[in-house]
C-alpha cells in the first residue's frame, strides 16, 4: 500500500479506487482537459497525484475528490466547467471525507438524490453548490452524519419543503441551501443543529409565515451558537426582527438585503454584530441613536434605500463608540441632504465611505480630518458644487476616488491631487464646468489603473500629463474640448491599457498603424470626432471599434484585411467610405454597423453567412440588388436595418429563420410584393419599419402576434383592404416604459464600464418631417399606415392604446366616424386622419388629448362643430379644411346658434376659400417666376461661358464632379411639387 523511499513516505492509488475514478470521468464532459492526469496509461496510474485528489498519508485510500476547477466568483473566468454527469460510481469511494462538484456545469443530473444518501460515512464536506444540479430536493443528505460543512446554494433544487432529515446532523457547523425554494420548509430544523455557526438561506423564497411558524418550536435558540446569517432576497417584512432579536445574541454577520422590510430601521439588532446589511430593504426614515450601542460594527450597508435626514445628524448618531471601529460605512442611492459640517466627529477607523447618488450639497472639506484612514470614497451623483485645494491632502492610502456627476466649478489642478500617492482609480466625468488644467511638466506621485474623465473641460490641448502613467489600462476623455491631434506618444505609452475612449471630441489627423502597438487593446471608442484618412490597420487583440461621426474614406475593401479574427463589434457608421462590401468570413463578429456612407453594389453572399451577427445596420447607402437568401443563416440576429438604399424584389422567405429579431428596417428600398404571414413569428419584434417601399396586398393578420411591437411603419406604400381589428393584440401600445435591446460588447475590467450599448437609430416622420430616435432612450409607441390603399373603419380597439405617440392614418380611403373615445390617448402627440372619407362630429374627448402637438384632420367630411379646448383651438385652421360642414374656431365658419350666425354664408368655411385662393395665386406666381427666372439665368450663365473660355472649363468639370447631387435633389423636390398640386 506505500513503502518508503529514501526515508520518505510515498503513497501509491488502490487499484479498485482507481478504476472507480476512471468511471467518474466517463460521465464527465471535459472540453478542454482539466481532468487530463486522470487515465488508465502506465505513466498516469498513481491516482493519488492525480487533479484534485488526495489520498491519506497511512492508509492510501482517497481523502478528498475536488472537482472545482474554476472559479465562480470571478466575472471573468473564461474556462468552461466540468459537464455530463455524476456517475453512481461515486459511493464506491467508502473512505472519502471531502467531495467538492462547486461551479460546474450538471444540469443534466436529473436526480443525485439515489446515490447522496450512501456517500462515505466519513464525509465531513460537501460542496454542490452553483454547479446546476436540479431534482427533488436531497433531503437524503441527512443520511451523512458526520458532516461540518454543507453547502447547496445555487441549485435548481424542487420541493425542498422537507427538511426534517437535517436535523440528524448535529456536527454541522456551515449550512448553505440559498437559491432553492424553501418557501414550505419548515425552519424548526434549526433547533436541531447545535453546532451552526454560518447559515445561508439566500434566495430562498421565505416569508415571514414561515419564520412566525418556526417561533413556535421550543427552546427554539437554546443552544444556538449562529455567528453568520445570510437572508438576502427573500420576501421578509419588518416581522422578522422579532424572530432575529430571538436568535441573534451571537450573530456577528447579519445580511438582510433585497427584502421588503419597511418602515423605520429597527432598534434591536445585537451588540455583538461586526457586519450588518440592509441594502434594497424599502427603508425609510433616519438612522436610530441606538446604532451608536454596536460597537464591534466594523460594516454597516444601507444602499438602495429611501434613508433621509441631514448627513451631520446622521453621521452624528453613528458616533460614540462606533466611530473607532466602523471600516466600511455605505448609503449610496438614498435621499440624504446637507453638506459636511464642522460637527462631524472624527471616525478613525473608515476605509471606505460612499454616499453616491444623494443631495448632497456644499463645498467638501478636508476629508483627511474626518477619515484618516480612508482607502476608498465615493461621493458621485450628488450636488456638491466647491473642492478646495485641500480637500485631499493627507489622504496618503487613498486608492479610489469618485466625485463624478456633480456641480463642481472651477479649476482642478496639480494641487489636489498631490498627497494622493496610492491613487489607482480616478473618477472625475460629468462635471460640466469644472476645467482640468494641470501643468504639461508635472510628474504625479501616483500610477492610475483607471482615469475617467468624461465630460470635463481639458482641451483643447491633448493633456500631456498622461504620458506618465503607465499602468493604465481604462481611459475615457470624452466629450472633454478636446480639438488637438492624438499625440505619437499616445500609441507606444500604455503597454497595459484594455479600453480608451476619446469620443465627442473635435480630435483631427489621421490614425497610424495600430496593428503593433497597444498590445492589450480590446476596445476602441473614437466617434464623433475630425479624424480622416484611409482606416488603419488594427490591434491582434480588438474586440470592439467605433469609428463613428468622422471623416474616414477609401474603399470599404480593405475590411476584410485589417479586421483581426477576434473582432466582436465594429461601428463604421457616418463616413466617407466607398464602394463593394467585401466578403467577411469572421464567425466572431456580434455588430456589423456600415450605415451613411457611400457603399454601392450588392450585399455579400458570404457576409450574411457570418452567423454570430447580433446587429447589422447597411442603411442609407447605395446598395442594390436583392436581399441575399443566405440572411436565414443569422439565427442571432436581432437588429436588421437596410434602410433607404436601393435594394428590389421580394422579402426573402429564409428571413422567418431569424426567430431573435427585435428590430426590422427596410424602408425606401423598392422591395414588393404582399407582406408575408410569417411576419407574425417575430415574437420579439418591437420595430417593424417597411415605409416607402413598393409592398402591396392586404395587411396579413399574423401581424397580430407581434404583441411587444412598439413602433409599426408600413406607410408610403399600396396597402389595401381594412385595419385587423386584431391589432388590439399590441399590448406594450397600452403600456410605458419596457426592456431595451440587448447589449453588446463586453469589457471585463475592474471598475470600468462592463457593457456597450449601441445606439441603433430609428427614423419616424412627424410633420412630414423624419427623425431618428435611438433605442436606447424612451421608447415610442408609434402607428404609421399612411399613403396607402385601406378602405374600412378605424378600429374602434385603438382606444386602447394608452401609450401611443403618434398615430398616422392620412391619404388612405377610410370611412365612418373617429371612434368615440379617441381622448383615451392620453399620450397622443401626433394625429394625422387626413385626406380620407371619413365623417360625423369629431368626438369631444379629443379635446382630452393635453399633449397633443400635431393634429390634421383636413379634407374629409366631418361635420358640426369643434370641440372647444385650448389644445385644439390653437392649431392652424388648414388643419380642418375641406370638411365643407365643419364649423367652429380655429375656423371662421360660425355654427347654428353661435352669436352673428349667418345661415346665407356659403357651406365652405371662408378660412378654407382664403387659404384656397392663397394657394391659386401661389401656384400662379410660381409658374410666372419659374419661367422668367429660368430664362434670365440661362442666358446671363450660357453668354458667360460662351464668351470666356477658362470659365467655361471650370463650370463644366464642377457640373460633372455635382451632377449625381444635382440629380437627386431636382428629382425629389419635384416629386413633392407633383404630390402638392395634384391634392
């Protein structure tokens, strides 16, 4: 069993142990090797020195089996779990004291309770957590008495209502069952567990019914010696203090976060307590005097609370004794007002203080007289306006500092950050009018990891401080007037940096080859700036680019040599880039946005073979042909915006592939053909936009299904047939707010901004005016079936929508009356029923629409009189014409009854024959001048050119350079004059 070697002691596997591990692993997924040591060759055949096993010194048999090999509780662990299944094999290890599955993959583990029972009786620690068990309950684990630790959390265990079992294990000492339903458990067990110390019931689902039940067992905390309880996320109310004040004497952690607690903080939490958190509980009030009698409390959390009071009152009844051992005090995210005051004691101990996002006013003193000790202080999102030169001095460990989002005025300078020597993190954005300036030759006493400085005044010089630290890996200078070239230092300076973004500059010049500098480089964020030139060849390592809003040209071909292989995310989007898409093959890419350049020619076959896209925006540019079939391969896809271009024919049918479809852009192509059914399988379509294409048929009902649509826009087209009253399925019209779309683009640095959102635009008319809206602002609910062929009523069910915006219906052929309850649109800021067939009063709840800032309802035959309203009197009276009964202000046609009613005046109001005859002697002068302005300006520029010859030449090749501008523009003004004179 083991014999000595050089007077040491060399243990070696027992075969049938052995074997029983190799079975373990034939159930196991193991994609990238963790379990490579493991096999049955002659040179892996000693178990024991085997990934995660070890064997006892004297008998060789297996101690301890660890199958954690990653680690859950960092966000950016990047190796994949263990997967597949645990075999039954497993209680043939009869000697076995530690098993440990945490952070795996076993959700298809349909049941471990036929084999946890008949563990080893010697097992002392088991760890299941966070690995994706699901089941019934294993309540047999009761079976293994001599357990200390057991921890379940993070499981999707069902009906864990029976715990009786547990009570057997009177060594337990660490019990975790958080992230299971225990909502019917009977919490009597714990009068059966002598020896807990550390309980977690995190996420349990438990309700004060529960704990009042368990109030009832005897001698319930008679020998209890809990020092650790975790109830976070539960649905406890204030009750629960009474069943803590019972059980607490020796609680030393107690966390009761994210429950609705309510009301007042309690007064009766235990003197022994060191760690004490109330975070996201609905508190309200102050903080009680009685605080000060906690005077082990070393952390007290109560973010994400409706805590109000003055900030020297309430650090006023923290003091006493607490004030030399709290390290950690945070009360982000509640409604406390004041400023520092003198008053405030000095609290020795306090590494780290944050009162981010309060109203929090005045000048900040010097902190280093409070907080000797302080490591971290975060005082962002409050209305601090003055920052003395000495606000910081002496805060010689100070490592984090966040004063971001305030009203800070004046200068920032050299001065006060000074004494900061272990600066590592630097958060100043969203100070509006507080100026940087610091001198170009100064050398900080610090070595930042993290400097964000949006929105701050820095330029117009690029700050050359910078240049000194190294060590930096996020930076953000947006938005900071900044209006210099990028230095050459810039790029050879931050051998460590992940992200930088500069955006919202007035930055010019052009880009150097990137592709062998920055060589961490995940993230580059240059829009909206000056910068020009062809684009640059790229970092190994990119993963996101915005090139955005500048001024880049060339051909777009070189895309396809200078993206690297693991690119995620590229915003190319408003430039000057030119020419075919090229065929990118890069399975890797989520976003794709070439939008408002001039690109020409077809979509690549290939390109829509890229199955990763998440986004792909090619609007406003030049491109024909048809929408490639192959667009069916982008099973991911969410955004799709091809918009105004010049793409034909008919909407592929692979496109009902792309199930994940949030948003669709397909307007002023000139695609045709009837809309297909299958539209309908968009369950999570919000955005739906085929204006101005060449779509004709009826509107087809499988439409209706779309019931998160948000904005619907299949105007300018040749739509008939009647509105589906079924669009009464649209349930988010009827209600505010809702999920934007998914984020894209993640970037795994400590402290930094984690998410990128692109800000895909949306273009509605309003006034015949076209917008863009981003989506990821609030969202609009928005019906535009303008300019086509529907005949019909309009739907009654439309009333219902509360949360509409904008509803267009003009130039159709719709009959009967508004529907009564029109006012019910509270949130009704554009209505156009124009040029229809429509007739009757015009209801007066429309008169209810407060908000109302566009309204047409001319050339119809409405009749009777308008509603009176301040809202509806103030529109223009070319809003109702031709509505020959119509009567009433803003016309001038008085009603039966009014006062000077004239019976004998012609049925056409005199507003309506006014404006018509403005608009005849309009058209006639325009003619007139048209023609004698063309005449004048030939001849005056033909005799020019004839009798110059220099003149002549430059004229013609400017007119060749212009012809395409010229063009466009003759052509769509003159489309608007036709459309103008024919109504």
């Amino acid at each position: 069993m083991s014999h000595s070697v050089f007077g040491e002691v060399e243990i070696n596997c027992i075969e049938s142990e052995r074997e029983t591990l190799l079975k373990i692993k034939g159930d196991l997924i193991d994609e990238v090797g963790h379990l490579s040591s493991w096999g049955s060759e002659d040179s892996k055949r000693e178990c024991c020195k085997w990934r995660g096993i070890e064997c006892n010194n004297q008998t060789g048999h297996i101690d301890v089996l660890n199958l954690n090999v990653r680690n859950c509780s960092n966000d950016n662990e990047k190796k994949p779990p263990l997967g597949g299944k645990i075999s039954r094999s497993l209680i043939e290890l009869k000697y076995l004291k530690v098993l440990n599955l945490n952070c795996n993959d076993f959700r298809y583990q349909l049941d471990i309770s036929e084999f946890v029972g008949f563990l080893s009786a010697n097992l002392s620690y088991l760890d299941l957590s966070s690995s994706l068990f699901g089941g019934p309950f294993p309540y047999q684990v009761g079976n293994l008495s001599a357990l200390q630790f057991l921890n379940i959390d993070g499981n999707y265990f069902q009906n864990g209502k029976n715990l009786e079992s547990f009570s057997r294990l009177s060594s337990l000492e660490i019990l975790g069952l958080g992230g299971n339903n225990l909502s019917e458990a009977n919490l009597c067990v714990l009068k059966e567990l002598p020896s807990l110390k550390i309980l977690s019931l995190r996420s349990c689902g438990i309700q004060d019914v529960s704990l009042l039940s368990s109030l009832s067992c005897a001698n319930i905390t008679s020998s209890s010696l809990l020092e650790m309880l975790d109830l976070v996320g539960n649905e406890f109310s204030s009750l629960v203090y009474k069943w803590l004040f019972d059980i607490g004497k020796n609680l030393v952690h107690l966390d009761l976060s994210n429950n609705p607690l309510q009301g007042s903080i309690s007064d009766a939490f235990g003197v022994s307590l060191q760690y004490l958190g109330l975070s996201n509980s609905e508190l309200s009030g102050g903080i009680p005097k009685s605080m000060q009698n906690l005077c082990a409390l070393r952390v007290l959390v109560m973010d994400y609370n409706n805590i109000t009071g003055k900030l020297d009152e309430l650090i006023g009844n923290l003091s006493g004794c607490m004030q030399n051992s709290l390290e950690l005090l945070s009360l982000s995210f509640n409604k406390l007002s004041g400023t520092f005051s003198d008053n405030i004691s000095e609290f020795s101990s306090l590494n780290i203080l944050d009162l981010s996002e309060n109203f929090l006013v005045g000048s900040l003193p010097n902190m280093v007289s409070l907080f000797p000790s302080l490591t971290k202080l975060h005082l962002d999102g409050n209305q601090f306006t003055g920052i003395p030169a000495n606000s910081f001095s002496g805060l010689f460990h100070l490592d984090t500092l966040t004063i971001a989002d305030n009203s800070f005025k004046g200068i920032l300078t050299e001065t006060h950050l000074s004494d900061l020597f272990q600066l590592k993190k630097l958060y100043l954005f969203s100070n509006s009018q507080l100026s940087l300036r610091i001198s170009s030759d100064w050398v900080p006493s610090f070595q930042l990891n993290l400097l964000h400085l949006q929105s701050l005044k820095l330029g117009p010089k690029f700050p050359n401080w910078i240049k000194l630290q190294r060590n930096l890996m996020f930076l953000d200078m947006s938005n900071a007037e900044i209006s210099d070239n990028i230095p050459t230092w810039f790029w050879n300076t931050f051998p460590r940096l992940k992200f930088f973004n500069l955006s919202h500059n007035r930055i010019r010049g052009e880009l150097p080859d990137l592709s062998t500098t920055l060589s961490k480089i995940i993230g580059i964020e240059l829009s909206y700036n000056n910068l020009e030139g062809p684009l640059p060849l790229l970092p190994f390592n990119l993963l996101i680019l915005n090139l955005s809003k500048n001024r880049f040209s060339g051909p777009i071909s070189v895309l396809a040599k200078i993206l690297p292989s693991s690119m995620s995310s590229i915003d190319l989007s408003d430039n000057m880039l030119s020419g075919k898409i090229p065929q990118i093959q890069n399975q890797s890419i989520s976003s794709l946005n070439l939008a408002n350049n001039n690109l020409s020619g077809k979509i690549p076959n290939r390109l829509m073979q890229n199955w990763g896209f998440g986004i792909l925006i090619l609007a406003n540019n030049s491109l024909s042909g048809e929408i490639p079939s192959s667009v069916g391969n982008l099973s991911n896809l969410q955004i799709l915006d091809l918009g105004n271009n010049n793409l034909s024919g008919e909407l592929p049918s692979s496109l009902q592939k792309c199930k994940a479809l949030q948003l669709l852009d397909l307007c002023d192509n000139k695609l045709f053909g009837e809309i297909p059914s299958w539209i309908g399988d968009f369950l999570h379509l919000r955005f739906l936009i085929l204006r101005s294409n060449e779509f004709y048929g009826r509107i087809p009902l499988q439409i209706c299904q779309l019931k998160v649509i948000l904005i619907l826009d299949i105007s300018i087209n040749n739509i008939s047939g009647i509105i589906p009253e079924c669009f009464s399925n649209f349930s988010m019209m009827a209600t505010k707010g809702g999920k934007l779309l998914s984020p894209f683009g993640f970037i795994p640095i400590d402290g930094a901004p984690g998410r990128v959102f692109h800000n895909v635009e949306v273009t509605v008319f309003n006034e015949g005016r076209q917008y863009g809206y981003g989506i990821t602002r609030d969202l609009l609910r928005i019906i535009d079936l303008s300019s086509n062929k529907l005949s019909g009523n309009i739907p009654s069910q439309f009333t219902n929508f509360s949360a509409l915006v904008t509803l267009n219906l003009s130039r159709n052929f719709l009959n009967g009356t508004i529907p009564p309850k029109i006012g019910m649109l509270k949130e009704l800021l554009l209505l156009d029923l124009s040029r229809n067939d429509l007739s009757g009063d015009i209801p007066s709840s429309m008169a209810e629409l407060t908000f109302l800032n566009h309204l047409d309802l001319s050339y119809n035959n409405f009749s009777g009189k308008i509603p009176s309203s301040t809202q509806l009197q103030s529109f223009n009276a070319s809003q109702f014409i031709r509505n020959p009964l119509l009567c009433g202000p803003p016309l001038l046609q008085k009603c039966p009854g009014d006062k000077n009613f004239n019976p004998s005046q012609p049925t056409q109001n005199a507003s309506a024959s006014t404006i018509q005859e403005d608009e005849d002697e309009f058209e006639k002068w325009f003619y007139a001048g048209m023609g004698m302005g063309f005449a004048v300006g030939f001849w005056v520029i033909c005799g020019s050119l004839i009798l110059k010859r220099s003149w002549r030449h430059s004229y013609f090749l400017l007119m060749i350079n212009i012809k395409d501008w010229v063009y466009v523009m003759i052509a769509v003004h003159w489309a608007r004059l036709q459309r103008r004179f024919r109504s």
